[in-house]
C-alpha cells in the first residue's frame, strides 16, 4: 500500500495537483526538495538552483578523519 504524501498535492475539485516538481532522473513519484535557493533530491543528489541562469550550488565535501 502507497503512503501518503501530504503536502506534495494540492486538491481543486476532482483533479489533484503536484506542488513540488520530480526529479528529472529519477522520475515520476520522486519529488524534489525545496530549500531557500535551490531544489534537490533526497534519492540521487540532483540539485538545481530556483534562479534562472544561475549555478546549482557547489557540493559540500565531507571532512576527512584525521589519523591519530
């Protein structure tokens, strides 16, 4: 059985519709995170930046252990 997604659909009528977008690679059923200056997914790390013509944020590297 499929969970719900509250918050992802909105309801006019009879129609549903999606308030977030999909991942272009991943495909339909796996939405995009909304952050203040970009959307991204959770499943495979495509990032996009929200303005026109501006970069997708540079990914953070991970720190590395220090060896002791």
């Amino acid at each position: 059985m499929a969970k719900a997604r509250v918050g992802f659909y909105t309801e006019s009528g009879e129609t549903l519709t999606r308030t977030h977008k999909t991942c272009p690679k991943c495909g339909p059923g796996t939405f995009l995170a909304e952050h203040a200056d970009r959307r991204s997914c959770g499943h495979c790390g495509y990032s996009e930046a929200k303005t026109a013509g501006a970069p997708s944020p540079p990914m953070k590297a991970r720190p590395t252990k220090a060896a002791t």
